[in-house]
C-alpha cells in the first residue's frame, strides 16, 4: 500500500456543500478560514485568487482548478485583486438551489465548486502535510479528468437522485487524490515536505515500504539499504526532503495508525502495538503517550471527544 492509499482509506468525507457561482463584475468573495477543504474550477471567465500568507495573486483562467486546504489563510476570490470583498457565507445566502449570482452586471464569470469537511481524527495527518493551495492550469494534461470530475460533481448535484450525497462524497475522494497527484508531479512540488519526498526516486521507494511493513523493526542501516545508499548520505537526504529523520517519521505513522485502530474496532491493545511495530505494552504505551499525551487506553475510552483534540502528526517536527 503505499503513503497516499495508506492514508485516504482512512479518511473520512463528513459533509460537503457545491454549488455554481455566476458573477459579473466588479464582484469580489472572501471566504474565512475554516475546518474544510475548497475546491473549484473556473468554467467561464477569469478570477484572481488571493491568499493570506501569498506573496503574489494567481491568474485563474477558463479550465483552470484549485483547492484550498483547512489549514489555508483566509482566501478571496475577485475579477480585479484590489476588488473589494463581500463575506462569502452572506453572498450564499442569496442562492437560488445551487446556484449564485453575485456581482455588478459586467464580464461575465463562472465557477463550479464547494467545500468538504474531514473526519478530523483520521485525516488530520493528511491535511497537516499538503500545501496551502494547488493550482492546476488548464494547459496540464492533468487538468481534464479534473474538469470531467468537477462536471460529474456538478451533474450529480443538480440531480439531487437517490444516493446522490454518497456519489458526492466519494467524487469528493476522487478529485482531491486527482489534486494531489498533480501537485506531486509538477514543478511546484519542491520544497521540503512528505509530498515532495514522495517524488523522490529513492526517498518516495522508502517511504511506500514503511507504510507496507509498518509493523517491521526497521533500522537506519536497513532503509538506507533499500535507497541503495549509505546509511549517512541517506540519513541527511531523508531529513533534508522530508523534514524529520526516518525513525521520527516512523514512529510519528506508527502513532497514527494506532490511533486509527484504537477508534475503529476492539482489537486488543498489544495487538495493536504488535500491528505498527512494538514487541511490548510498555514501550507501545510510552510512545503513544509522548506523542498524543495520553495512554492508548485512555484514548480509547475518550473516544471522539478526545479524537478532536489529538495533538497533529506534525507537532513538534525539527
């Protein structure tokens, strides 16, 4: 199994809201900072996307798609990027079924989106490690089964049929693994990060078998071994692309997916630790609480109360 897959089969799309926004200028949104995702697509016209943190707005034109991630800046969206900005929740409260018409009568512009929210427990990991904002132009060869999943999105919505929210939640599933494949393959994925350590030729082969055999004791000496290089140069390439050393990382996705059992079935607790790779209750406990700050029993009977606040996979990284 590996990293993406690893993590999405736990993930958990718990609501999601779409809609077509027909605007004409002068128009400009701002949408606040939130619990959820924002995805879209320009389907007529042009925008420019601003966001809180960005140096410089982006250049949205037709077949151009995005996505905004829950741990984004506040973002506005606008035909001119010195457009005054209406609060995006009042605009929406005009719309007619999903559609909304906002905007001073001028150049005419479209966008088909929404936004989802996750099961905060077993997607944190994910959300905590993707960039800000994808951008996905409309010359990528990745973006039309984007746009042909936005227009399914848009096709199922309108229908309102039997299932429809279901279909919604898995295409939902569907355009943000689209998403992320295209990030990772493009030239803007460079920076030091999981996603872009999942490009690395030889990093990204490491990775993918330590999410396979999380359960195996693995070494330095025997990751380094399956890079194909030495255990020091391996060691500065891990930390330097990912940004922790392997054992950190390890030992962080071992957390993780315990807690993803602890919450989903009635294993035993050495089972699960023997599951991600402890030969003992002690040094499973230990772990689990140094990461999550309580005792994998205590989290267990907390259950989704304490869930909502589990420290991130990222806490603390060097």
């Amino acid at each position: 199994m590996d990293p993406i897959t690893d993590i999405f089969t736990a993930m958990r799309v718990e609501s999601i809201v779409y809609g077509r926004i027909e605007l004409t200028a002068p128009w400009g949104l701002r949408f606040e900072k939130g619990e959820y995702a924002c995805f879209g697509s320009v389907a007529r016209g042009n925008a420019w996307l601003m966001v809180e943190g960005q140096e410089q707005p982006i250049a949205l034109t037709g077949g151009d798609c995005f996505c905004l991630f829950a741990q984004s800046h506040e973002h506005s969206l606008g035909d001119d990027v010195k457009r005054p900005t209406t609060n995006m929740q009042d605009v929406a409260r005009t719309k007619c079924g999903n559609v909304i018409h906002f905007g001073g009568g001028g150049a005419s512009t479209t966008i088909l989106g929404g936004k989802f929210t996750f099961d905060k427990t077993n997607s944190k990991p994910l959300m905590d490690l993707l960039p800000p904002f994808i951008h996905v132009r409309n010359d990528r060869v990745q973006a039309l089964p984007l746009q042909q999943s936005l227009q399914l999105f848009a096709a199922e919505a309108a229908q309102s049929c039997l299932g429809s929210y279901l279909v919604l939640k898995r295409l939902a599933d569907i355009l943000l693994l689209q998403l992320i494949r295209e990030y990772v393959s493009s030239s803007t994925c460079r920076e030091t990060g999981w996603l872009r350590a999942l490009s690395d030729p030889r990093i990204g082969g490491v990775l993918r078998s330590m999410h396979e055999k999380i359960e195996q004791p693995w070494t330095v000496a025997e990751l380094a071994s399956a890079a194909g290089m030495s255990r020091s140069a391996f060691a500065l390439r891990f930390k330097e692309v990912v940004g922790e050393t392997p054992l950190d990382y390890l030992t962080r996705w071992r957390v993780y997916r315990a807690a993803v059992l602890l919450t989903e079935g009635d294993k035993k607790l050495t089972e699960i630790a023997n599951a991600v790779g402890y030969d003992s209750d002690g040094s499973f406990n230990k772990t689990f609480k140094r990461i999550v700050g309580v005792t994998p029993g205590e989290y267990r009977r907390a259950g989704d109360r304490l869930a909502l606040e589990v420290k991130t996979f990222c806490d603390d990284r060097a």
